[in-house]
C-alpha cells in the first residue's frame, strides 16, 4: 500500500543520511528501480544503474585501465560504481567475485587499479537488489556482505486500489520530472549534522542491549554484529 511504501522511503532516506548503503529483497517489477532513479533525481546526485547477470565482471563495476596509443600511457576508464548513487540491481546473480567487488568498494570508497587509487565521488551510495532466495539462477549473499548494508527492505507489491491507479496511468510521475531539492554537498552537510546528534548513554546501553539479546536468542541463528549495533546507533541518530 500507499502507507507501507511512505515507510520503506522513510527508512531508504534515514540510511542515507546515516551514511549507509541500501538491500532490497523483493520480486522484478515492483519499482525499485523508478525509487532509486527518484532519489537520485530528488537528492540531485549523479547516477548509474548495473544489471547483474552471471557474466558481469568485477571490471564492469570498478573500471580498468586502458593503453592509450595517442599519448602512450594507461588511462583509467571508469566503471559502474564512479557516481553518487549506483542501483545494483539483482546482484545475487552475480558472481561471488563480482559481488565482492561491488561489497569492497562500498566498504574502502575507492578503488584500486593497476597501483592507482581513484575515489568514487561523495556522497557514495549503493541500493541493491536482490531476487527471493531460490529464484532461478541466483544465490543468496554471504552474511558477511549483507552486512555491510544498513538496512534490508522489502517494497511488496501494491494494493487493488493502488494497482488499478497504476494501471490508469494517475500516479505517472517520471523520475526526472522531479526537482533536486538539495545538492549532493548539502547531503554530506546533513549527514555530518546527523553524526553529531547526542545519545544519552542509557540509550546506547539500550541498543547493547537489543543486539545481545539477538545473539542469545534460541530463534535466531546469527544475531546482530558490532557493525550492525552502529548502524542501529547512526539510523537512531538520523
């Protein structure tokens, strides 16, 4: 519905102010590429969307260096991820290496080839995707690299009433019609403002809490890493 996804935008925004990264868990065709394309738009942040597919290579998202015979050198030829927001979309069809890759540049912000370091631009945002576990030809990430986002989501799919406007066409609203209303140096303002809100520590003794609580739970199988007790504490704070 209307309402569950005014909740899924919500938290999309407190983790990108929180300076996080993005996974989506959902079926093809449920918009997620329209959201990432709208907050791009909305945020005014350059932007690139990758199709992962099994033969999609680790340079494809990193870029390589490429012998120039005019001036004799190497040239750097940018890959996928040089923009502020990258749509990595259906990336548990990728390879493991291919995935690594895009997880390695999330983690270090820049990117090393041939013995030279280019840094992707700021703010660096990632939103993927990808399809439900046991879909044909995927296979699920790693813990170790779902982790590395902040937030996990799921969009649904929209209500009969919803659907039916979507059919008629009235919610048509293309993403570049929409207006930037803050530029991407205005978003590093706002997240180091976000950084800088106070916590009590009875409230930082309170997140503790929680992720201890999930490690010792009987239900869970993997609780809450150090990692993701910080980003509970940058998502609170944004």
């Amino acid at each position: 519905s209307l309402m569950e996804l005014s909740y899924v935008l919500k938290k999309i925004l407190t983790a990108i102010i929180a300076g996080g990264h993005i996974l989506i868990d959902d079926i093809p065709g449920v918009g997620k590429t329209t959201i990432a394309m709208a907050f791009s738009h909305v945020l005014g942040l350059s932007y690139n969307r990758l199709q992962f597919t099994p033969d999609v290579l680790p340079s494809d998202i990193t870029g390589f260096s490429m012998y120039d015979k005019n001036t004799g050198s190497f040239r750097y030829v940018p890959g996928a991820a040089m923009t502020n927001f990258l749509l990595a979309d259906e990336i548990n069809r990728a390879s493991p290496k291919t995935q690594s890759a895009l997880l390695e540049v999330m983690q270090e912000g820049r990117i090393s080839i041939d013995g030279n370091t280019h840094n992707v631009p700021q703010p660096f945002i990632v939103m993927a995707t990808q399809n439900p576990v046991g879909s044909s030809g995927t296979q699920e990430l790693p813990e170790s690299q779902t982790d590395r986002f902040m937030v996990r989501l799921t969009v649904g799919y929209p209500r009969k009433e919803d659907e039916l406007q979507i059919l008629k066409g009235t919610h048509l609203t293309k993403p570049s019609d929409l207006t930037p209303v803050i530029t991407a140096s205005q978003l590093l303002t706002l997240r180091q403002e976000a950084a800088s809100v106070h916590v009590d520590d009875s409230l930082y003794a309170y997140m503790v809490s929680i992720a201890n609580a999930t490690r010792t739970s009987e239900s869970i199988t993997l609780g809450i890493s150090p990692r993701g007790t910080m980003a509970l504490a940058s998502m609170t704070k944004a």
